[in-house]
C-alpha cells in the first residue's frame, strides 16, 4: 500500500500558510477525514475571517491562505494550527497510511 503525505508548508515565521495531501485515495475513509477537516478550515477562514483562500479537494488535497494581513495572525494561527494537530491525530490513527511532514517556504539550502 503507498503511503500518503500530508506537507504543511509554513512561512519563515514557522506560520502555516498552505497545505498539500498527496497519495490518499479521495474515497477512503482517511481520504473523507482529511477533505473534511481541509474544507471547514478553508470554509471558517473565508466565511469567518474574509481571507482569500485557495482550496482543491481532487485527487490532492491543497489549501493555500493569504497571510497578508497581520491583524489576522492569531486568529489565522488558531484555525490553521487546529488543522495541523488534526492532520498528527489522522497520522496517529493511519499511521500505515499516512504521515505528515512540514517545509519553510522560501529558504534556500545551499
């Protein structure tokens, strides 16, 4: 069975600013789990906090948020934070099925 990957992508502030799931088959229950949890993110940021998101629930999953106003960083932390803890919890329970990783965004290795 492939793995899948969930890649939370964080900004040089270690703020998440999007997220990608690859290799999770849409119609399986983990599948479900992790287009629920990425839609009523992506649905409390727009409806609530009237921040421009991008979402994708297909074959990948993705959600990429405009962080560009700074009086939103708590409120933006707490919901984007709260989907990253239920991302450990679906890794915990789908261990052989999924894991999560994390990126910075825009830092080079050399």
């Amino acid at each position: 069975m492939t793995l899948g990957e969930i890649l939370v992508q964080r900004d040089e502030s270690n703020r998440v600013v999007g997220v990608v799931v690859r290799g999770v088959r849409p119609v399986s229950t983990l599948g479900t789990a992790l287009s629920v949890l990425v839609e009523a993110a992506a649905t409390s940021l727009a409806d609530y906090l009237h921040v421009a998101v991008e979402s994708s629930l297909g074959s990948d999953i993705t959600l990429a948020v405009d962080r560009g106003d700074p009086h939103l960083d708590r409120e933006l932390d707490a919901i984007l934070e709260t989907l990253v803890v239920g991302f450990r919890v679906l890794e915990r329970e789908y261990a052989k099925n999924v894991s999560v990783h994390e990126e910075t965004l825009g830092v080079e290795v050399l």
